[in-house]
C-alpha cells in the first residue's frame, strides 16, 4: 500500500514540475512581452517628442552646441542617449554615452533614395559591452515624405533580464512549495482512504460469518473486494458441499444436490465449468421502482445451478433483464445467486436488432418449426442468417477471452448456438465442448430444407460430443450428417468421425427437479391456495382437468380444445361436473405467428364456452400469466387429470412436473405419443392429438379410472420421474465431458498461445 501511495505521490510531483515548467514559461513570455512593449512606448513617445528639433538639426546644422540636443535626455531614466544621423549615413548629433558609434551604418531606416518599404520604425535588442541595449531607430521626414535622416533612442535594457530571473525564480520557489503542500496532503488523504477502505474490508470478512452480504461497495479496494468475494463464494460452496454430503443419507441410484455437487467435485475438481445458454439462470427486473430477481423457470437452471455452486463456474447468456446491467461489473459479471454467492454470471448484451434476428428470427422461425414436425412452415432469411452468424461470434469471443492457459470445459445449451462449439474449437482446440440439444431433430429429409444445413452440422461437430433426449433423435443426427456431409459414422460408438476429431452423439433424457427443494407450499398453504383458486374462479363443485404450456403451436393447444369440444358432445352428462383448465403463458408474442395462435385460442375458447355453458358454469378456464412455482403446483396437485396435448415435443417436463406434484399418489396422466417424455412414461393414457375423437374418448376413460389403478400407474411413473431427475442428468453430461477430456490422454492440442500440451 505505501509503495503505491508513493507511486501517487510521485506521479503527482512530475505532474506539478511540468505544470509550473509551463506556467513558468508563460509567465515569463507574458511578462518579457509587457516590458517591451512599455520600453517600445517610452522610446518612440520620445522620439516623436525630439523629431522637429532633429530635423531642424539636420537642415540647418549648428556651429558646435550639436552634444546640447544629443545631451539633453541622457541620464534620464534608463536612456542612455540619442543618435542623430542623416541620410548619407554621416552622424549629425550623438550623446556622449554613444561616443564608441562610428558611423550611422545600420540605423538608417530606409535605402538611399528614401523610398521603399524600409522606410519604418526599426527596434533592435542587442548585447554591449555586456549591457543589455534597446534601440529605436525613427525616421525622419520633410512634408513630401522624404527621408531626411533617422533619430535613434538608445535605452539600457538590463533591467528585463533582472526581473525575469526574479520572476522565474519566484514562480518556481512558489509553486514548489505548493507542490509540496500538495503532495503532502495528497499522500496523508490516500494514506487515510486506504486505511479506511482496508479497515471496512477487514470489518466485514470478521463480521459477516457466512460473508453472505456483499462486500463495501464505496472502498477504494473494491477490485480486491471482488476478488475476497469470489474466493469466499468458492470456500462457502466448497464448505456447503462437504457439508451436505456429510448429512445426505443417500438412497440408492437417487441422485440429489448434494450428490450431483459430489460428483462434480470429485470429477472435475479444480477444472472450470463454463455453461452457455440464451436464457440466463438469474435475471434482474424492475418492479415498482425496486432492482427484483427473478428465477426463470427451467430445468436447465435447476439441473446446472448446483454444478456451477460446486465448481464455482462461470455461466454465460444473454443479459435480457431490465435491470440486468445496473448490478453488473465493467466486463458484465455479477455473482450469483444473489443470497449466497458461489459462482459468475456473465451477460451478453445484444442490439434490439440482433435479437430481432438471432433469436425471434432464425431461433424461432427457422430452426423451431423445422425441428418440431407440425406442419408449419420455416422462415429462412438470410438476413437473419447474418445475425446468428454474428451473435454466435460474439458469444464465441467472450467464451475464449474467460478461458485462461488451463484447459477449459464448455457445455453449450440448445439450438441457439449451433454454430458455436466449431467457433470455440478453432481459437482452442484443446478445449472441451459438449452440446445438449433441447427440442427434436427430424429427419434428414425434413433437414435438409435448411438454406445453410451444411454450415449448421459443420458447427455442431466441433464439438466432443452432443446430447439428444431420445436415442431417435440421436438417429435422426446421424442419418442426417451422413447424407449431407463427407464423414464416417461409427455406429457402434454412435460417432461421427472426422479427419481429426470426433463427435459421439447420445441420449440424456431431462427429468426435473423434486418438488420439496423448490419454494412451494406446505401443506395447510396448498390447502388454503387450492380453497382460494376454487373460490376465485367458480370450482368447488366440479372436478379439474388441467393443462400448462407456453402459448406455442407446438404445445397442441387447440387440439386440445377442440377434443374438450368433442368430448362434453360426447358425453354431455359431465357439464357442470367438469371444467378444463388451461394454464397459458404467454411466448414469443413478437413473432406473428405466435400472435396469431393467442387469437385463434381465445376465439375458440370464448366459441366452447358459449356453446356448453349454463347456470354460471363454463367448460374452459383459460388463465393467460407468467404463473409462478407455487400457481403450477396448486393446480398440478388440485386436477383430477392432466393433459399434454404436443404436436412434437423434446421431452416436455409438464408431463413429470404433474406425476411429480401428486402427493396422494392418485391422479391420471394424459399424453401425446409425439412428446419425448412418452418413451418414458408408459404408463399415461396415450393418445393421438389429431385423433379428436379417441382423444375426447381418453378424457372419459381418465375420469372414469378407478383410484386403485390410478395409484398403481402413478406409482411406476412416479418411481421413474424420482430416479431419473435433473441432477441425474446433470451428472450424466459432467461424466461424459470427463470421459471426452479423458478419451485420447496423449494427443498432442495446441493451447490459445500457440504452446502445445500433452
């Protein structure tokens, strides 16, 4: 700390010689400028004065008085004398003073004929003798403006110098010890500021036990606090994961938090995880003037929070939140979760423009509809194109600058970022990249559509290895890339084999996370919540079948109406015995499309509605919100069915949210044998979604189910869901990086400086 002050100090005393080094010098060129221009003043005001007499002199020459005009302002002031010559250059009158000038050579003001432009006022400054001397040369003229002769003004100008050097010397010794003063109180308040700042930091690593509450922001050491901070979060997720482990009384094949921490640790250990996603797992939101954060709903962020708090990770994503920037750092990191920090954040900011393009354009009307099979069609424009390609660059170049000379460890997340493993991989091909793919791949004739199919797989296969949910999808990637690109599949290892890499593609089927560990209610709560939903919307005596989805054309959402239509035609003995639920949030409403969908799903619940309502009671319940955990719970466990209508699906985790959420055991599972999750789920009452009949049949067949067989269904589904959770998953993913990183031990990779490892 007193290295650095000192280093202060010293900056600041340079500073302060070169500033009074330039003040000196414009002090003095001012001050030299004003006694010139006073001696200039003086000399001609007398010279003007002596002008007639000097030409009467010149005229009419006297006999011998010529000393008493040349006499008569010597000695006055500091003239020295007068020197009267005339044109021929001959000395008409000199005072005694100037007795060593010879001739009038260099005093004439003009050539020989009088004319020209030499006919002015001359003003020299000379050394003599070693005096400093100042000369004004004025000419003189008859009425015709002739030159006659010149007058010179000679004045002893030493005097100039004298007070310069005064005045450099005064100006220097002054703001030297200003300087000093200066730096002296600069050195004894940052001296203060830094103990001051050292002391707050101190107060908190002493005070705050489990340091959960961020460090001084106001401290001169904030860079140093940061870093306290960081090293706190990884000893606080270090203590936290030893401790959890240390009291986890672990059931057989269940994996937990504790347990996925374990693991992470355990493979990973000082390695450095980097996850890339669009969405980010923390966002921060204004709400009535008050910075909030808010935790997306996502079994991506339940799944990969733990990883990250075990290995004090950093996550990468897109900054969406409108108060997302307001709590980051100058590089756009913020550590997270707020509560107890443990690992970074890192957003990504994007033009309203690149968002435009990148994410609602070749994301979502592109790449959405050309993976999920439901007949509707592709948007591919090439502008859009640009703006994935270009977004994905950005990304690819914030991922490189975090990863230091250590091997990295990179998991990139869906369909937003195909593009980017390839990216990664070209600046540091010893990194290790895997890519989990969210939603569906079709088959290679539905792919192969794609204006930029090539450069999509070529992308995609820079990476160690991509997960699909299903081993279909898997498949389908394999069949695809085999058709469109000059590779090799090892359909034994399920790899597609390059000239120097190798891609292996498996299945990572997503569960979700336990109910217990999320902010839901207790039991007397959800007792309460479900008497107050009832009453708020008109339900206590009517049995609830009951839908959550995103109000997306994939989700199978007017199939699913248009089957409840067919259903209470069907079966009209149901009318104000049951009501349908439909939980809807709200997606992507920039995309017309989309808007579009909302309007058809409103109309036709208002036209189902009109049709089979009487006495108050009407047949769909449609909730448009952003539902929070404990609105999805509520209902989950308050319906009698629930029904998953998707036209394609992934996986769709709504399905094993709701065997999930059914603490009584009881409950029947509705589910579209085009969802993911239905290789899984055998036991849920299968149907068709575009089979409106067979579909209404099913609602009856679930309504009428004896509890007995309810139970014994949901038991099986409800041991798979447990057993195969997101922590599984996660852990499945950490294994195969590992196993990735571990393959070819002795391949020689090349580092981001060029060195090479082994």
């Amino acid at each position: 700390m007193k290295r650095y002050i000192l280093t202060i100090t010293i900056s600041l005393i340079i500073v302060c010689f070169f500033g009074i080094l330039g003040f000196s010098y414009f002090r003095v060129t001012k001050e030299k400028e004003m006694l010139m221009d006073d001696l200039n003043r003086r000399a001609r005001i007398i010279a003007k004065s002596l002008a007639p007499a000097g030409m009467r002199f010149l005229k009419n020459p006297p006999a011998g008085d010529e000393e008493d005009l040349a006499e008569r302002l010597a000695g006055q002031g500091r003239t020295m004398g007068i020197l009267l010559c005339g044109v021929d250059g001959k000395i008409v009158a000199r005072s005694l003073a100037l007795s060593d000038i010879g001739n009038c050579e260099g005093f004439i003001a003009g050539d020989e004929t009088g004319s020209g432009s030499e006919n002015i006022e001359k003003v020299f400054l000379h050394e003599e003798s070693g005096m400093t001397l100042h000369t004004l040369t004025y000419p003189l003229k008859d009425k015709n403006q002739n030159l006659i002769g010149t007058l010179t003004i000679v004045h002893e100008a030493s005097y100039i110098n004298e007070r310069i050097r005064s005045l450099i010397a005064w100006t220097t010794l002054s703001f030297a010890i200003l300087a000093f003063f200066i730096s002296a109180m600069t050195y004894l308040i940052s001296r203060r500021l830094f103990e001051k700042s050292i002391y707050k930091l101190l107060g908190w690593m002493k005070l705050e036990k489990d340091m959960a509450t961020p460090p001084p922001t106001e401290s001169l050491l904030k860079p140093v606090a940061r870093e306290v901070e960081k090293l706190t979060a990884r000893l606080r997720s270090a203590r936290e994961t030893a401790h959890e482990v240390s009291q986890e009384k672990q059931v057989a094949n269940l994996w937990t938090p504790a347990r996925l921490k374990a693991h992470a640790v355990t493979l990973m250990g000082n390695k450095k995880l980097i996850v890339v996603s669009n969405r980010e797992p923390y966002m921060h939101v204004k709400e009535q003037g008050q910075v909030r954060v808010i935790i997306p709903a996502s079994g991506l962020v339940t799944s990969l929070d733990p990883v990250l708090k075990a290995t004090s990770g950093l996550w990468i994503a897109h900054g969406a939140g409108d108060a997302d920037w307001g709590v980051t750092d100058s590089e756009g990191k913020v550590l997270v979760p707020p509560e107890a920090p443990s690992y970074t954040l890192k957003r990504i900011a994007l033009t309203k423009e690149e968002e435009e393009g990148y994410y609602y354009g070749f994301s979502n009307e592109a790449l959405w509809p050309l993976c999920h099979l439901t007949h509707h069609r592709p948007l591919f424009e090439e502008k859009d194109w640009s703006l994935y390609n270009k977004v994905n660059q950005k990304f690819a170049d914030e991922i490189v600058a975090e990863c230091k000379k250590e091997r990295p460890f990179i998991l990139v997340q869906d369909y937003h970022f195909t593009l980017l493993p390839k990216l990664i991989k070209e600046r540091r091909p010893d990194a290790v990249v895997g890519l989990f793919w969210h939603i569906p791949w079709p088959n290679p004739e539905s792919f192969q559509v794609c204006p930029w199919k090539r450069e999509i797989l070529e992308g995609m296969l820079g990476a160690d290895f991509i997960g699909f949910h299903l081993q279909s999808y898997c498949n389908n990637f394999l069949d695809t890339v085999n058709s469109l690109l000059p590779v090799r599949i090892d359909w034994d290892r399920f790899a597609v084999l390059q000239e120097n890499s190798a891609t292996v593609v498996k299945p990572f089927p997503i569960g979700v996370q336990p109910w217990t560990e999320r902010q839901t209610l207790k039991e007397d709560e959800f007792l309460k919540q479900a008497s107050k939903y009832r009453e708020d919307y008109d339900l206590k005596k009517v049995r609830l079948v009951v839908s959550v989805d995103r109000l997306d054309y994939t989700k199978g959402i007017p199939e699913r109406l248009g089957a409840i239509d067919r259903f209470f035609d069907k079966h009209p003995a149901y009318k104000e015995k049951v009501v349908f639920v439909q939980l809807a949030a709200l997606s992507r409403v920039h995309i017309p499309s989309y808007r579009e969908l909302v309007k058809q799903i409103e109309e036709m619940a208002d036209e189902i509605n009109w049709k089979h309502r009487s006495r108050g009671w009407k047949p769909i319940l449609l909730l448009k919100d952003h539902h929070n955990a404990q609105t999805v719970y509520t209902f989950l466990r308050m319906a009698d069915a629930c029904l998953v209508s998707s036209l394609a699906d992934g996986m769709n985790l709504v399905a094993k949210e709701f065997v999930a959420a059914r603490e009584s055991g009881d409950g029947v599972l509705i589910l579209s044998e085009f969802a993911g999750v239905a290789r899984e789920l055998q036991e849920a009452l299968q149907i068709n979604p575009h089979a409106r009949a067979d579909f209404a049949e099913t609602i009856r067949i679930a309504l009428e189910m004896p509890v007995d067989e309810q139970k014994r269904r949901m038991a099986r589904m409800k041991a798979q869901v447990t057993e195969n959770n997101v922590y599984r998953w996660a852990a499945d993913l950490i294994g195969e990086m590992i196993h990735s990183a571990e393959e070819n031990p002795n391949e020689k990779r090349k580092t981001h400086d060029g060195a090479v490892t082994f």
